[in-house]
C-alpha cells in the first residue's frame, strides 16, 4: 500500500486500523488468534550441516522422521539434536526426492520446503 501513501500516513503516527479504515471505510477491523502450536518455526537465518546442534537440529530431524512415514525412502535418524551423517543422508535424499540441489545442507529452500511437507503429511494445516 506504499504505492497509495500508506507509509507517510505511518509515518504521521496512524495506526494499521486507522489506515486501513481510511482506504477500506470503518467497517474492516483487526482480529486476532491465539498462537497456533505445533506449526513449524520460521528459517533461523543460517544453514543447518554437519556439526549443528540444537533445537533446530532436533525439529528438523522429528519433521524429516514424521515425512519419511510417507516417503519411506527418506531413513529415519535418531532425534538427538545433532546434525550428523544420518542427518545430512536424510536432508540429502529429501532434497532429491523434491528437486532440491542435493546437498545435505538445510538452507533456506530446503528448510520451507521441509516445513511444508511435513504440515502436508501430519496435516497440521486442516
């Protein structure tokens, strides 16, 4: 909405429904939901490989087990929170199942592209 001023009149101090009530009528209100549980976490803003560990390992790793229930050619690996070779095996074949550069690295692309499967297998999303 830049385009129709909308970043001045923020700008000015207006508030979201102010300026959307400006371009919509007063009508349109904001609502919102408690947070949603159990969605997949956001891109941590650096690449997962050998050597990682953490809570992001672990997610990554409970996803790929949870996808591999329906793509029985990804191999399951122990939930440790260590990226290991089992890890990066699995990350590897996932990537090539759905025509990722076959890497073994969770960058970016592949991190949304886990997320997105596993929403679609454990049918989070419905």
């Amino acid at each position: 909405m830049t385009q129709w001023g909308s970043k001045t009149l923020g700008d000015q101090g207006y508030s979201a429904i102010q300026i959307l009530r400006g371009f919509y009528g007063n009508s349109i209100y904001i609502n919102t939901a408690v947070q949603v549980s159990g969605v997949p976490s956001s891109w941590p803003g650096y690449n997962l490989g050998i050597g990682a560990t953490g809570n992001n390992v672990r997610m990554i790793q409970e996803q790929l087990n949870a996808i591999s229930r329906g793509y029985p050619m990804i191999p399951t690996i122990a939930v440790d929170g260590i990226y290991g070779p089992q890890t990066e095996n699995s990350v590897r074949i996932f990537q090539q199942i759905f025509d990722l550069p076959a890497t073994g690295i969770v960058d970016i692309a592949t991190w949304y592209k886990i997320s997105r499967i596993y929403v679609g297998v454990t049918r989070i999303g419905i």
